[in-house]
C-alpha cells in the first residue's frame, strides 16, 4: 500500500477513525455525512476468512454474551458486502461480537457498511485486533509481520501509528523465530513473552522451554539458563578467547535485523579486523525468502 493511502486512511488516528466515529475532514473542510448504520439477519454475517485472531477464549466470549443479553450490541460491526454472495455481508472488524452475539441468541446485529477492497479489510482487521490490547503474543507479532510484509509499513511507522514503542514491535517479532512449539506454549499462556525472548538464545529453546513449564522457572531463571551451552561454558563465547560481551548498539542491531527478516541474525564484530553476519533460516521457505531478499527479488 502507498504511503499516501498510509496518511488518507489515517492510521495513526486508531479505531476511531477507521470506523468513522470521528470527524476525518481536514480543518475548512465539510465533513462527509457519517454512513448511517443498518441491522442485518446475523445469518446473513459471514466471518472474514483471513481474519488474523484465531484464538477466541471461550471464558471471553461467554462474558462478553452476558453482557450482549443484558445491554445488547452497543457498538456496531463494521462490514463490506460479501464478494460472493447475495444479501450478505462480510465481517471486517467485530468477529468476537457477532459470535458473543449468537451464543446470546441474538437474530439482528448493528452494522455499518464499508466499501474495502480484500487488502484493506485484512489492514483494517489487523489494526482493530492489535489496538484492542487482548492479542496474545504471537498473534500480536504475527500482526506485526502482516502488516510490514503486506502493505510495506516499517517498525518506526507502526510504532508512531498504534502508540507502541519500536522496541516492543521488534521484540514481538522476534519471539516468530522460535519453534512452532515453543509458540503454541505461548500461545496456550505456559509461557510469557518474557520467557520466549530469554529461550530465542538458548541452544535447544524446545528443551528449555519444557523444563521451564516443568518446573514453573521465573524470566530470570530461564534467562540464566539459556545463556549456558554444553560443556558448562557460558553462551556468546568467541574461539579466540576475547571479550564476549556485546554492547547494548550491536545488540539492538541484532533485533532489528532479526525482526525484519524473521531470522535469528547474530553479529560478531571485530572492531578493525571486521567481524562476520550469520543469519539462521528455520527451513527451505526461510532460506527461499533469504534468497529473494539478497537478490533484489520480489
């Protein structure tokens, strides 16, 4: 996406903006008259099939459907027309509502209809679930990763258009290098976010990962523990027995890299001998990608 639909669309501005509940006109100008909103058979609601929350918690839902019987639907969905079907209407932001709002036995639902394209209901859904906070870590980073790759935004843009600090995207980013078990533990809460980015250094963060649900360690405990390697050494030690301690620049140079790629990239500099870049892929796809980056390819 263009940085001059980034600025018309108004990211920065949040949910607010993006569900027209504010005025979007520039100052002098007549605002556009507000889409009034309309009711709609909740089986004529479709869910968006690349919406990018899979995890509803049923706890949350099941609140959230008690307050749906005593007050009903208080904000509407945002919809588009179904690109496929008839009389039907494609959720664009409000999945978790309009499954509260059937286990509540609601048959109408409050929408607003929006005309978006497909890349713009997935930009939009993935803002509305990062700014409503519940996303659990891998979600959220996964976010993240979407709205870089897809639509081109960089962390430095992401941080100033949804309020985080750049640090805490990178940092979120990073935890996607991990295994695919180690992040479904995330996931399911066995781990914090805290742990996942003490276990991106550890040798074997599977096997880490294990002992620290096991034996329930804290952030800290794991982060001892994955900086040790076999033999009882200590991790990030260079062969030539020089000081291994990074400093605080090089290593946030590390996070970034990694984060932008979605590989574990680690730097060991020389100071006036150079030094060398080592980038590590997960798998074939990873290296597939690796190889496109480096040779200029799409």
């Amino acid at each position: 996406m263009s940085d001059k639909k980034f600025e018309r669309r108004g990211l920065g501005r949040g949910l607010s903006a993006l569900m027209a509940d504010v005025n979007m006109a520039p100052a002098g100008e007549e605002a556009a008259p507000r889409r009034a909103e309309m009711r709609v058979p909740v089986e004529q609601i479709a869910p968006n099939p690349d919406q990018p929350r899979r995890d509803f918690t049923p706890d949350s839902l099941n609140e959230l459907a008690a307050s749906i019987r005593e007050k009903g639907v208080i904000q509407p969905l945002i919809v588009r027309k179904h690109p496929s079907k008839d009389d039907f209407y494609e959720i664009v932001a409000g999945e978790r509502r309009w499954r509260a709002a059937q286990m509540a036995q609601l048959h109408e639902l409050p929408v607003i209809v929006r005309e978006f394209s497909d890349t713009e209901v997935l930009e939009v859904a993935i803002i509305e679930n990062i700014q409503r906070a519940d996303l659990n870590p891998v979600e959220e980073a996964m976010g993240y990763r979407q709205l870089m790759e897809r639509f081109g935004h960089t962390q430095e843009r992401l941080a100033e258009a949804l309020s985080k600090s750049r640090s805490h995207i990178a940092n979120l980013m990073r935890l996607l290098q991990l295994p695919p078990e180690v992040l479904t533990w995330l996931r399911e809460g066995l781990l914090t976010a805290g742990h996942a980015r003490a276990l991106i250094t550890s040798v074997d963060p599977v096997a880490l990962a294990r002992e620290v649900i096991e034996k329930g360690l804290s952030v800290r405990e794991t982060e001892a523990l994955a900086k040790k390697v076999p033999g009882g050494a200590k991790g990030n030690v260079r062969t030539n027995n020089r000081s291994t301690e990074k400093d605080a620049d090089t290593r946030a140079l590390e996070g970034d890299l990694s984060a932008n790629l979605g590989m574990n990239v680690n730097i060991d500099h020389k100071g006036e001998d150079g030094g060398t870049l080592t980038i590590s892929y997960r798998d074939l796809d990873q290296l597939d990608k690796l190889c496109q980056l480096l040779s200029g390819g799409n």
